[in-house]
C-alpha cells in the first residue's frame, strides 16, 4: 500500500559521512589530544566516554578552574589540532554522488536546506567551496557554542530556517548522533548508511528512516 508522502518543511544534513566522504582518522585524532591532555595534568582516563570535542570542553573547564590562561591555552591547541587533522583529510575526499542535484531538488520544491556539522568551517568549505549555494543555513563547529548532539546546534538551525515545528524537519545524519540529536527536538530522522554505522545500530537508536544514502530522501519526501 503507498503511503502519503510525508511532511516537511526543512531538512537538516550532517556533513561528514552524509554530504561529503571525508575519512579521518579519529583515533590519531584522540591520541594527539589525549597527549595535550597530559601535557596539562589530566589524565585522559578521567574523561573516557566523551566524544572529541566534548572531551576538550570538559578538559578546559577542569584545567581553568586552576589556572584560566593555561584553560584558555589548552583549548586553542587541541582545537588547533583537531582543526589540522580536518583541513588535512580534505585532500583525500569528495562530494558523494548525487548530493548537489539532491539539494538542488529540494530548495526548488520549497523545502529548506541547513547543514549541521561538528567540521570546522576552514575544512567544509575547501572540500564544498558552494556550500551556502545549496543550503539556506550552515552552521559549523565555529559558529555554535555546543555542537550537536546538544539542541543548541539543532535548535540555531531551526531558528535560521525560520521552521516554528520542530515535527516538521527531517534531519538526515550518518551517525547515531545526528538519530538522538534531531528525536530529542521532535524532529523526523533519517539515518544513511555511507558512514560506520549500521542499519541495526540506526533502529536501536530510533531512526524514524534508514536509507542507502543522502538522495534518497527525494524517494522519501516526493514518493517519485
């Protein structure tokens, strides 16, 4: 039986993964900053369970508490770093297949389009130098003060669109974290499998849909 096309006014993308293959290695990334971390008397373990980013954060306000300019010195040198890593795994990747004409698609439809990624802007924008071509918001790791999943992210580019119902926006992510990010709003979500991670890690965490990739939301908005 086919079933009514759904919805939605807006579309959120993750970047990384979804929009864009960019393989970083994140465990290098990790160990560079655990050794930072060290450097400053914290012991990396203490902070096991954080994700990157989170785990610079929490390092910073720990390290500030002592001394508020080694706080402040050691958040600009991990970001320093993770930022390198970034700009460096540019070089070897690419736009995915279809994504331009994707977003293309839904911006004439009426839909809006916002790209939500914890990537830096330096590192998007040389691999997607037409970003803001194809989107009506983008939102980087420096424009935000907590990255997703936090509903800061989500909720800045909610406001941007101009979207008033959260149950309106689909968010469309190749991490779990983009599926518990956009339910905690009351958003739809889509979870792609062109990253790491798996259809059954995807329903564990609730995805509303699972797709082979990014473009076949067009299948799923328009029923074409």
């Amino acid at each position: 039986m086919r079933r009514e096309p759904l919805h939605i006014e807006a579309v959120i993308f993750d970047y990384d993964g979804t929009l864009f293959y960019l393989n970083i290695d994140f465990r290098a990334m990790r160990g560079g900053v655990e050794k930072l971390l060290r450097h400053y008397g914290i012991e990396p373990t203490d902070l096991d369970g954080l994700l990157i980013l989170e785990m610079i954060d929490e390092a910073a306000r720990r390290i500030s508490e002592k001394d508020l300019e080694s706080g402040s010195s050691f958040y600009q040198r991990a970001i320093e770093f993770v930022t390198e890593f970034e700009v460096a795994a540019v070089a070897a990747g690419s736009i995915l297949p279809g994504v331009t004409s994707t977003l293309t698609k839904l911006k004439e439809q009426g839909i809006k389009v916002a790209i939500v990624t914890r990537n830096c802007e330096k590192a998007v924008k040389m691999g997607f130098p037409a970003i803001k071509d194809f989107c009506d918001a983008f939102l980087p790791r420096d424009s935000v003060k907590r990255v997703k999943p936090h509903p800061m992210h989500l909720t800045l580019a909610l406001k941007e669109l101009g979207i008033q119902d959260p149950a309106c926006c689909l968010v469309v992510g190749d991490h779990v974290l983009d599926v518990t990010g956009g339910r905690q709003l009351g958003m739809k979500t889509a979870g792609v499998l062109t990253g790491k991670t798996t259809t059954q890690d995807f329903a564990a965490a609730g995805a509303d849909f699972i797709l082979d990739d990014a473009t076949k939301i067009l299948d799923l908005i328009f029923q074409v």
